[in-house]
C-alpha cells in the first residue's frame, strides 16, 4: 500500500513540474484529474497558503485550479518538485490511508522571480483495486527564499 500510495503523489508532483523552456506542450490535465477522487479537497494550509490557495472541492474545480498554474499557462518558466520521504498509513479497514511528507520546490517564474519553497503535504487517500486516489490534498508552507544562481 505504501508503495501505491507514494507512486500516486509522485505521479501528481511530475504532472505538475514544468520544464525549463516549457512553452511545449500543455499538461495532461485529464490524467492529473484521474489522481484525485470526484469529491476531493485541495487547500492551502497556514496563514500563507490558506490565503494564496484557499479550499478547492470537486476534481473538476481542482484540475481548474492547477491549470492556472500549467503549462500552457505562462505562470512558470520551469518547476520541479522534490518528495522527501515521509509516513503513509492505511487505516484499519484498508479502504483508506494518509501521510505527511515535506516537498522542496524550486521554481523561475514568468515575472523573472526565483524561489526555493519547502512545504508539508498532507495527503489522504481512498485505496481501490485500480489505485489510490487522493481525497484530500494539504500543502503548508514553511520556507521560502529566493533561488540563487551562480556560485
């Protein structure tokens, strides 16, 4: 389960990485979507993300959402996330599970702007014979500082 379960977030993280030079082509939106449940939540969490990302509910509204932030959208110039390892547990009845994992993402925006990000995610999951898909996904920010380039 565990294993499954990382795989689901690693996937959802390279979907959501962009490419240094990503003006090709547009994010898989539809197999984004197809990582989170028809009734899942996405929020921001803390006084930083809870107000930059609010609460998000439904994978049509969440898939919305992100796509803001992808490409063919201009938001990032390039992106990457980084998973550290963390802890997944199934609950009792094996038809669910969730962990917690700190995420360092290193972005260049449009604007030109630099930044190295450290967050906690908060993830549960709904387990099925197919795969797990996220119910409720939370991310907290809890550093940030401007990426430097160059020695």
């Amino acid at each position: 389960m565990t294993a499954e379960v990382v795989a689901t977030l690693t996937r959802y993280l390279a979907l959501c990485d962009v490419p240094a030079g990503a003006a090709g082509p547009p994010t898989d939106l539809s197999a984004l979507g197809d990582l989170f449940t028809e009734d899942a939540v996405w929020e921001g969490g803390g006084s930083d993300y809870a107000a930059k990302f609010g609460r998000t509910e439904g994978r049509a509204a969440i898939v919305t959402m992100l796509a803001g932030y992808l490409p063919p959208s201009p938001h990032f110039r390039a992106n990457v996330h980084l998973l550290f390892p963390g802890t997944a547990h199934a609950d009792a009845d094996g038809s669910s599970a969730h962990g917690s994992w700190l995420m360092q993402q290193l972005s260049r925006y449009d604007s030109g702007q630099t930044e190295v990000m450290v967050a906690r995610l908060d993830v549960s999951f709904r387990l099925a014979p197919d795969r797990p898909r996220m119910s409720a996904f939370r991310t907290e920010r809890l550093f940030s500082a401007p990426l430097r380039e160059g020695p």
